[in-house]
C-alpha cells in the first residue's frame, strides 16, 4: 500500500511505502568502518572468510592499512547439501 505525506520541494508529495522493518532492511553492507590503526573511519574491503553450515563468513579490512576492522555471517537461504563425486 502507497500513501502519500505532506509536498516537498516543487510541491510533489512524497511516496511513503508501508512496510515492516524487518522487510526494509535484510542484510546491511558496511562501506566505511572505525580502523584503530589509522585511527578513523575508512572504506572497507569486504572478504570472504569462510564458508560454514550457518552461512559465509565475511571478514571487513581496511583499504589503507589492511587491518581487519570487522566482519559478518550471511545466512544461507537454502540448506547446503552434499554434492555427489
């Protein structure tokens, strides 16, 4: 459903979809992150670190320095299986 809220520059009205948070925001990608070696905030490269029962495992480093500055675990939608030799 589509409602509309109040006239922003030109006097368009703005589109405002409902929708639950949860459906808005899935999956978050970092671009910049905190490195404490650089001691700021800094683009980010995302790696893949692992591949586990529970999803892939990213790991976060900094584009500057290569310090690892976080990572993440993307949960698999289908279950893995066991892929026949």
């Amino acid at each position: 459903m589509v409602s509309y809220r109040k006239a922003g520059i030109g006097g368009q009205p703005f589109p405002v979809q409902n929708r639950a948070p949860q459906e808005a925001f899935e999956q978050f990608e970092a671009s910049a992150l905190y490195c404490p070696r650089c001691r700021q905030a800094v683009p980010v490269r995302k790696r893949l670190l692992l591949v586990i029962p529970e999803g892939d495992k990213y790991e976060y480093l900094c584009v500057h320095c290569g310090a690892s500055v976080g990572d993440k675990i993307e949960k698999n939608l289908a279950p893995a299986g066991i892929i026949p030799l």
